[in-house]
C-alpha cells in the first residue's frame, strides 16, 4: 500500500477513479479499486505552515453537499463520500500529513458556518466569485462553467438561457447559478424566470424529472456526468455544449485563517508539478478542467 492510498483510508473517504468516463465510473465504484503508480510523502515545509491549533487536531475539516457526482457524492453505502474532490482532498492531506475530513453540511449556508469555525473550510464544487471572496479567501483547482439541463427529449424545447424566461428553473440554494438566473432576470422583461431554490442539487434533480421545473442550472462536469451515465441518462439531457460564464472552483477557508490557505495552495501547487493532480483528473474524465497553477482569489 503506497502512502496515497494509506492517506486516502486515514480521511474516512473511500476513493473511487473513473476510467474513460462513467461507464468505468460505475465499475470502480463496485469494486473500490484504487491503484496510483508512485506515491506522495509529506512535505514537512507545507506542513509547517498548518495553524498549530490544526496540527494538535490532527486533521482538517471540510463541509460538501455530496449531491454532485462525478465531484462528490455517496457511495452504494450511502455514507461514503467518493468522487474527483474527495480524491483530491487526501492527496492534499497526504502532501500535509494530516487528515482531510470531508463532512456534509447545507451548502447555502457553508461560508458562514466556516466563519463561525465549525468547520475549517468549504471543499464543494464552489464557484470562486468576487462577492464570495468578501467572505472566505479561495483556493483555486478546477476550471469549468455552467451548462442547462432538462428531462430527456427537451419537451419544451429549451435552446439557452433566453428561453427559460417565463418558467420554473430549479437550482441548488446558495450557489453561483442561483446569482446568474437572478442577474437574468432583468432581460426576460414581464415574464421573469421563475426560481426554485432548494437545499441540494439532488433536490432541484427531483423537480426536473418530475416535471415541477422545466430546466435546472448546473456546473458542467455533473450536468455531463448526468447524460452519459447509464443510471440516469434516460431521464436528463444537456441543451448543449455550451458552457456560460467559465469560472474556477475553489476551497473556501476563513479569511481569518490565512496559513491554512497557504498550506493548502502550497499542497496544490505540488500536486500538479508532480502529475498527481492530472493523473486524477483523468481519471474522473475532468481533463478539461485542469489548471496549471495553485492560485488564490483568482475568480471572476
């Protein structure tokens, strides 16, 4: 057992790759397979730089909404977070030495929590954003946009965001796509959209196919995750490739808590020189959100 695949048992969280996407996806999935060339020690620099409060825990503590393969979401157990993210996170624990725990919480309400110190950070496919980074200072990893969804067949016909003036559109409560149907708004003139917000992705999933709304704003990794996947491909479908208003992810620490920031981007910056980060990405088939430096704050 190499040391990333020890770091990876220590989180709690169980690592699952997919190969060539989701068909591959489903299968490591059933076998819990898990098989990394190399390994990662621990950088007692980046280490260094970890709070002492943190290194005497022991671990970091990070709150997701696991609704959001192929980033995060529950294993067939129903308490196992797997996905790229999880991956990611004990990678990154693993460069520390330290253990990442990824715990789930209400993502609309996960900036605050983290403020208040209930957590250490926000590690949930979160839009890295110039109102946001009054908050939380961000840790930026993937690169990507937002795509529309609807039930299979597109019965009512859905071309672009102009065409979701007038109807219901369900999204996720507190995230980025929540704030875009709102900026809208102001050019469906008399027939605004319609928003329902709800607590989680899965929830806003729900109302699409059961036909309570017409389309649902996602990120475009799980929205393509959603189509080719074999389990629910019959249900959902992408207007297009179209990708609208291309941010970056990023882990969201405390402003007030600027070493863990930095020991974070510093294990970052190390896994994509050494290929790990890559090799991950890969084999989630996110290739395409790849980014080439460890930056901070470097949201639209």
């Amino acid at each position: 057992m190499n040391i990333l695949r020890r770091a990876l048992a220590l989180t709690g969280v169980l690592a699952v790759f997919a190969v060539g996407g989701c068909d591959a996806a489903m299968k490591n999935e059933e076998s819990g397979g898990l098989d990394l060339t190399g390994s990662i020690t621990a950088d007692q620099t980046l280490r260094a730089v970890l709070p002492q409060s943190i290194r005497d825990r022991g671990f970091i503590r990070l709150v997701t909404d696991a609704s959001y393969a192929p980033m995060e979401y529950f294993a067939a157990d129903g308490r196992t977070i797997i996905g790229f993210e999880p991956d990611l996170a004990a990678a990154l624990g693993a460069v520390l030495g330290i253990r990442l725990e990824m715990v789930v919480g209400d993502f609309a309400t996960s900036l605050e929590e983290v403020k208040k110190g209930t957590y250490d950070g926000v590690f949930s496919s979160m839009t890295d954003s110039a109102e946001r980074e009054k908050k939380a200072d961000f840790v930026n990893y993937f690169s990507t946009g937002t795509a529309i969804l609807v039930q299979r067949g597109n019965p009512r016909g859905i071309r672009n965001l102009s065409d979701l003036c007038g109807k219901t559109v369900a999204v996720e409560a507190g995230t980025y796509q929540e704030g875009m149907l709102a900026r809208r708004q102001k050019r469906c003139g008399p027939d605004p959209i319609v928003v329902s917000a709800l607590k989680t992705n899965a929830d806003a999933l729900v109302h699409l196919r059961t036909g309570r709304a017409v389309a649902v704003l996602n990120d475009f990794p799980p929205a393509s995750y959603l189509v080719n996947d074999a389990r629910t491909n019959m249900y959902y479908q992408l207007v297009s490739d179209m990708q609208y208003e291309t941010g970056l992810f990023g882990i969201a620490v405390s402003k007030s808590n600027p070493q863990l920031r930095d020991a974070l981007r510093g294990a970052l910056q190390r896994l994509i020189n050494t290929g790990t980060y890559g090799e991950l990405l890969k084999r989630w088939g996110l290739d395409s959100g790849a980014v080439t430096q460890a930056t901070v704050n470097a949201g639209n």
